[in-house]
C-alpha cells in the first residue's frame, strides 16, 4: 500500500468455509428406563443434554473401535 504503483489496488481475500455443524436429524430409540435414568443423571452432572451425551458417547466408542483395528 505504500507503493504508489499500487494506491489504487484492491486487495480480495476469499475464503471457502465447509459447514461448521451438520445438520441435526431426530431419532426414536428404545432404551430400558434404568439405562435412560442413568444416562440422565450423567448427562445432568456433565452440564450435557441426552442427546448430546449420547453422541459424545457414540463418537468415544466409535473412536475406541478404530483405535483397536489399526492396530
């Protein structure tokens, strides 16, 4: 900018931004109630909602199961 070839230049920065959240999809599960008062009560204590707890719960399994296979 403090080149005066270039005072009148315009300078255009683009950036691609990937959706950050995927779209979120209802499900019906069937749990027995004594798992799904445990799952609550921990969900509760971890400031999460079920669903997301589950989801976390999922991805840690998921992770764990691919962890095992590579090795």
């Amino acid at each position: 900018m403090d080149d005066p070839d270039y005072s009148d230049a315009i300078a255009i920065l683009v950036v691609s931004v990937s959706e950050s959240k995927p779209r979120s999809v209802r499900v019906n599960i069937t749990v027995p109630e004594d798992m799904l008062r445990k799952i609550d009560n921990v969900a509760k204590k971890r400031g999460m909602s079920r669903s997301s707890f589950l989801v976390h719960a999922a991805q840690n399994a998921i992770s764990a199961s691919q962890d095992s296979h590579s090795l």
